[in-house]
C-alpha cells in the first residue's frame, strides 16, 4: 500500500537505524498521526483564542444587541470546535494509505465527531434566533417554542441517522428507506411529540393561548400566568409562584379559561351582592325624604322623583300617604340610586364598560343587591383594593337608608336575647322551653 507523505518521510529516517521494516511502518505512522494532531491541536488555538477572541471583540464594540445573542449562545465557539477535526480528516491521507484499516476507522471516527459538533453548532443558531424572535412583537401572539423544539428533534434524528449511516458504512438513504416499516413503532414513541406539534399548530393559528397569558384550569390545578408554551408541555406559574405542567394536547381536547380578553379589555369585572334584610324595606315617610334629600349623589335625583311621583297621585286623586293606590319612594329603591350615582363619581370604575345595580331573586338569606361593574384597575391588588373600599362604603352607608344587612345569627345574637325573646323563639320552634 502507498504511504502517506509524512509517513514516508520518517520511514526514509527510520531506516538509517537498520529497524525492522515493519516497526519502522509503525513507528512512521505513529509519527505522522502525531503530527497532523499537533497540527490539528495548533489550529483548534488558533481558531479559539484568535478568530473567536476577535470576533467577540467586534461584536461588543457594536451597539446592537442582537448580534451578542450570538456570543451569548456559543455559536462561534462550537463552530471553533469543528477545525481541528475538519483538519485531522482533510489531513489523515498524507499520514496513513486510504486503504487501510486505521484509516478507514479514523476517518469514520472523525465523521462522526464532526456530525455531532456540527449539530450542536446549528443547535446554537437555532436558540439564536428563536431569541431574536421572542423579541419581536410577533412574538406574544404566536410563540416558536413548539416549532423551535420541533426543528431540533429533527436535527437531531438526522443527525443520528448520519451517524448510524458512518457506523455501518450505508449511505443515509438506505437508511431511510427502512423507516418506512418502523412507522407504525415510530409514532407509538413519539405519540405526545406528534400530538403536541399538531396541538401547538392549532392554538397558535387560533390564538388560543400565548406567553403572559393568564389561564385557568381547574383539572390540573394551573390558575396564572402561561410561562411557556413547548412541545409537550405547557408551563403555568400560579399566584402562589408554583408552576403546573399541562400537556399541550389536552389544552385541545379539554376545556380552559384564558383571561386574555380581560387584559384587552381595559377593564377587570366585579361582581358581588349584599344581602339586604327584607324586613327593613318600607316606604318613605316625609322625614325620611327629607333626610335623604341632604345626600349630595341624589338630591337632584329625589327632587326629580318626588315631583313626578306627587305629579302622577294629584292626576288620580290619590292621597301622598295611600301606598296601595299611589306611588310612593322606597328605601331601598334610594338606596340603590345612591350606589348607581357613588359608582358613577366613583374615578376607578369603568364607566364605558357594563354597569349594573340590580335585584337577584330573594332567598332564605334577604334580598340580594348585585354590583356588576368594572375596574379600571386590572392589577390584582390594585383591583382587590378597590372593591373592598367599595363594599366598604356601601355596608357602612345601608343604614343610613334604614337597611339592615342580613348575616345568620351568631352565637352572641343568642346569648343576648331576653326571656320574652325566648318564648317567641321557641314557640316558632314548636319547642318546650328548658327547665
């Protein structure tokens, strides 16, 4: 067999010493490899400490950000790691006959060391842009997580395929070709990376789900903010700063809540009711008008109230203090025109948004008065604030109306009660009195 240049070149040294012929071949080629490695070694310095060092001190002398993602993620430095290898193959036939044994396991080594480092390199590109594009407004609205992690799957199995291919001296092709009875196999391995892939395609072309949006999914505990939105996976940090996993798929097949419309919206819904004690609703007498009247929020409704309703009980002949034929003002009708005119000055309320006071259906517990508004406020603090200073106001005011607020009994409701309270009790209870 035909040797390599450098190996030739110490075999014709070698044999000054009158060595056998073939520790001499040893020896040479021994030499000649040692060679191309420091060669190899002198350009791995060369390319790390020179060529990377220098464009790293390019890339921070420029004002754009973007390129440092570049240093950030590697890419140069495992590019770097390629030319010694590329080196030691272009290399490797001037120390040992293409023929050979060793040559043909050292260039397959080299092959496959090179595939490898190439798709780690390619494996820093990728994660490259994928942060160029997460910077992009796009971004919010259609997440390349899923697609990202999709490409390097693939990478990755051709990368494989190459390297099986090195391994039994096949060309990829032929490879390839016998995948098609392993399909069935195939996709029972990868079952949660195909559903997850189609799953990602249908709630990114639908807008269905995207980074920073708050969802909610009772079923496996996720109540937060969407983190991440993968492969398989969709990352959730709940209020409490734990974080849920949900397999992408099943944000298809089961149901979920997304407060994205809420965040668009400009404003966050309350919606909540007192109870109002039925017992306490009556008509307004004089005095009481009288005294609501002094109410800056209603003065001018009252007084617009007041001559209508004297208005329409002077055409009919019906006297101001007949409630069964005339009309006459409630309590609880001022009271909830007080609450619409405190909401409508109130300056966190959406004013544009639905706005309601109204009655729900009385129950065993009163008569409830239901608040439907919205803040302007959608931080989750800011808005639990405004609701309590709201609901605050409106149980401290109720009496005001002469409303009373229905809470069960409590056990210091009972202790006080009086004998004669007692019997009255009791009696209702079709029960004896204790001894």
């Amino acid at each position: 067999m035909t040797q390599g240049p450098i190996t030739y070149w110490f075999q014709n040294l070698l044999r000054v010493q009158e060595l056998p012929e073939s520790v001499v071949l040893a020896v040479a080629q021994g030499l000649a490899l040692l060679v191309l490695v420091l060669l190899a070694w002198v350009t791995h310095l060369v390319a790390q400490r020179g060529v990377v060092r220098a464009i790293r001190s390019l890339i921070k002398r420029t004002r754009n950000q973007r390129d440092d993602l570049l240093l950030q993620h590697g890419v140069f430095r495992r590019t770097a790691r390629l030319t010694p290898f590329v080196v030691l193959f272009i290399t490797l036939p001037l120390a040992l006959p293409t023929e050979s044994l060793p040559f043909v396991v050292l260039r397959g080594l080299l092959q496959i060391v090179m595939v490898l480092l190439l798709a780690f390199a390619l494996d820093a590109v990728v994660n490259t842009l994928h942060d160029v594009y997460r910077g992009l407004p796009i971004a919010h609205r259609i997440p390349g997580q899923s697609f990202v992690q999709v490409f390097k799957l693939l990478l990755y199995f051709i990368a494989g395929v190459f390297v099986i291919a090195i391994a039994l001296d096949k060309t990829p092709l032929y490879l390839l070709s016998g995948l098609g009875a392993l399909t069935a196999v195939l996709l029972l391995v990868f079952k949660d990376t195909v559903l997850g892939f189609v799953a990602g395609i249908q709630l990114i072309a639908n807008r269905m789900i995207a980074p920073g949006d708050w969802i909610e999914m009772g079923q496996y505990g996720a109540d937060g903010d969407v983190l991440e939105v993968g492969l398989n996976t969709v990352k959730v940090q709940n209020w409490d700063k734990t974080i849920t996993t949900i397999p992408t798929h099943a944000l298809i097949t089961e149901s979920f809540k997304n407060w994205r419309g809420m965040s668009e919206s400009g404003g966050r819904r309350i919606k909540r009711a007192i109870n109002i004690d039925m017992d306490s609703i009556r008509f307004c007498d004089e005095e009481m008008l009288d005294r609501f009247a002094k109410i800056q929020y209603i003065t001018e409704y009252l007084e617009k109230r007041r001559h209508e309703i004297s208005g329409w009980n002077a055409e009919r002949n019906v006297a101001a203090s007949d409630p069964l034929n005339g009309r006459q003002l409630t309590n609880l009708g001022t009271f909830r025109a007080y609450v619409i005119a405190y909401l409508r000055n109130h300056p966190m309320i959406h004013q544009e948004m639905t706005f309601l006071v109204r009655h729900l259906s009385p129950t065993e517990h009163g008569l409830p008065i239901e608040i439907y508004v919205f803040s302007r406020d959608q931080v989750w603090s800011n808005y639990e604030g405004i609701q309590a200073d709201i609901f605050d106001h409106i149980l401290a005011i109720a009496p005001a109306f002469d409303l009373g607020i229905y809470q069960s009994p409590a056990g210091s409701d009972v202790t006080t009660l009086n004998p004669s309270q007692w019997q009255t009790l009791l009696a209702a209870l079709n029960t004896k009195p204790p001894c």
